[in-house]
C-alpha cells in the first residue's frame, strides 16, 4: 500500500498508478495476449492502432506512464506475433522451398532448339601453331608500375 500511496504521488492520480502497475506486471511477467485479440493485433491494422493508444497515453497521461505504455504496447505487438499456434507473418510468404519447387518445375522442359543447333553445328577446328614461330611477348610502357622481372618491395 505504501508503494502505491509512493507511485500516486509520483505520477498524480489513483488511476494512473494502477495502470501503471498494471504495465509493469504485464512487461515484466510473460503474459500473452488471448488467441483472437493476438490474432487481430498480428497484422498492420492491429499494431497501428496499439501504437495510437500508446501514443495517446503518452500525450494525455504522465511522461512516465506513457514510457510504460510505450513499452507494453512493443512487448504486447511482439508477443502476438509469435504465438504458439499462429504462423508468423514472414512466414505467410512463400519459402525458399516452395521457390526451388517452382524453379524446378519451370525448368523441366525438353531440349531446347538452341541446344539441338549447337549440337548439330561442326567443331571447333584448332589449328596447332605454325613451325618456326617466335613469339615474345611485348611490353608497354610501365606507367610508374613494377617491371614483371621486378623483385623489391612493392
């Protein structure tokens, strides 16, 4: 009673001291949301309109109240979106598997027309180097670069 009587003159009235016990228990302790309240606040709507009451707690309440209510409302949007028994957001995208599926499915086609052309095309001919060749390889100007025979500090 006395920490209460300590939390009323700090934040101004009975109400606010409740509600702030209230936000404390809920922040601290590991109290989920029920199903269909996390279900709603599991979406872009549901998290919009928690962040709105948070937010007018703030404005219209104690400073500190509405720090409590900022914080609640946080572990409140996240606890509801891992709920056991709910799939997460992320995951109602499509998954790597179901994309290497796809891909697999797309890419199962028979021969193509380009590979058939290529198949039917000649071979490359190569020619082996003519007899008496000297080739030497030239060099350009270094351009204040390390000659390739170089073998200081670079």
């Amino acid at each position: 009673m006395k920490t209460l009587k300590e939390l009323n003159k700090l934040i101004g009235s009975k109400e606010q001291a409740v509600l702030a016990i209230i936000l404390i228990i809920f922040i601290l302790g590991d109290i989920s949301a029920p199903a269909p309240l996390a279900n709603m606040i599991d979406s872009v709507t549901g998290n919009i309109i928690v962040s709105l009451l948070a937010l007018s707690v703030f404005v219209n309440g104690h400073p500190l109240l509405g720090m409590l209510a900022l914080v609640a409302s946080y572990m409140l949007v996240k606890r509801s979106g891992h709920m056991p028994g709910f799939r997460k957001s992320i995951e109602r995208e499509s998954t790597e598997n179901s994309k290497v599926m796809d891909f697999s499915k797309y890419n199962d086609y028979p021969v193509s027309l380009e590979e058939e052309i290529v198949e039917q095309m000649a071979p490359l001919v190569k020619h082996k180097p003519a007899p008496n060749s000297n080739y030497q390889p030239v060099l350009s100007k270094l351009h204040l670069a390390a000659p390739i025979d170089y073998t200081g500090v670079i």
